[in-house]
C-alpha cells in the first residue's frame, strides 16, 4: 500500500488540505458571494494562431493550458483589483479539466459589500444585446453561450 503525502498535487491529502483551505476562508469571511465559472475556448486567436498548419487546438494541450492560464490570471486580475463587482475580501478558484481535454475555472469571490438576494438583477444578467448596436459581442454571444438541443435530438452533441 502506497499513501502519498499531502505534497502531492491531486491526491486525497492534498485535495482535503485544499478543503479545509477553503472552509478557513468560509469560517472567516462568511459565505462567498459569487460562484464564477470560465471555460476556455480553442477557437480563441491566440490559440489559433500558435498552431502549425493543419494541427488543431486538441493537438496542442501546452498551448491551450498556457493561454488559458494567461486568460485566467488576467480575468482575476480584472475581478479582484479592478473592482468590477465591488470590492473583494476574499478570493479561491480551482482549475479542472473536462474529459475532452478543455480547462475551466470555479471561482469563489466574497465581497466587501455583500450582495443581497434582491438586489442580484443589479449584478448578474443574461440577455442577448441587440445584433444593430453591438454586432461584435452579439457575435461572441452566439457563437459560445448559446447552444442547440443535446442528446437524440442532435447526434453530434454529446
């Protein structure tokens, strides 16, 4: 029998370490505010544009994990030093992996000025922008946050 220390990234003890990391977090700051998740994209440029002819993104895991560790770093950047939401007290995220190769992101972020349930319309919105004013971010929209039906509707879905 092996049992691998705490020191090893993945394993049981580390990921209960990890645990109890968070709930410190928890215990000290209250409940997080926002639960945020990103996936990356391999259709993003500066993917694209790192591939040899004929190679596609799923052929090149170094590159999407380090655009997407570029992408991340500056998306919490933007989230606890801009001020975007507010003010934030306290900050964890963790990075997985899906089964087709692509990273994502959850993060947690408390804030100074706690959101209240009545007031998250303020903060959070899903709406499509309108195609004439914004074309670009319509675009963006359409392409990556809106999908077709899944399963024996459409066989190409997973």
């Amino acid at each position: 029998m092996v049992v691998l220390p705490s020191s090893f990234t993945g394993g049981s003890r580390y990921m209960h370490e990890r645990t109890q990391d968070a709930m410190t977090y928890v215990r000290h700051f209250g409940r997080p505010d926002l639960y945020i998740t990103f996936t990356c994209n391999p259709k993003w440029p500066e993917i694209i544009d790192l591939l040899n002819k004929g190679q596609k993104s799923h052929d090149r895991h170094d590159i999407i994990a380090r655009v997407f560790r570029v992408k991340v770093k500056h998306m919490m950047k933007l989230l606890t030093k801009g001020c975007i939401l507010g003010n934030v007290r306290c900050h964890m995220y963790t990075v997985e992996w899906q089964k087709r190769g692509l990273p994502h992101v959850h993060i947690l972020l408390s804030l100074e000025d706690k959101i209240r349930p009545e007031s998250i319309d303020e903060v959070i919105c899903a709406e499509l922008p309108d195609s004439n004013i914004d074309p670009a971010l319509y675009e963006i929209i359409r392409t990556t946050m809106i999908h077709g039906p899944c399963g024996h509707i459409n066989k190409s879905s997973p």
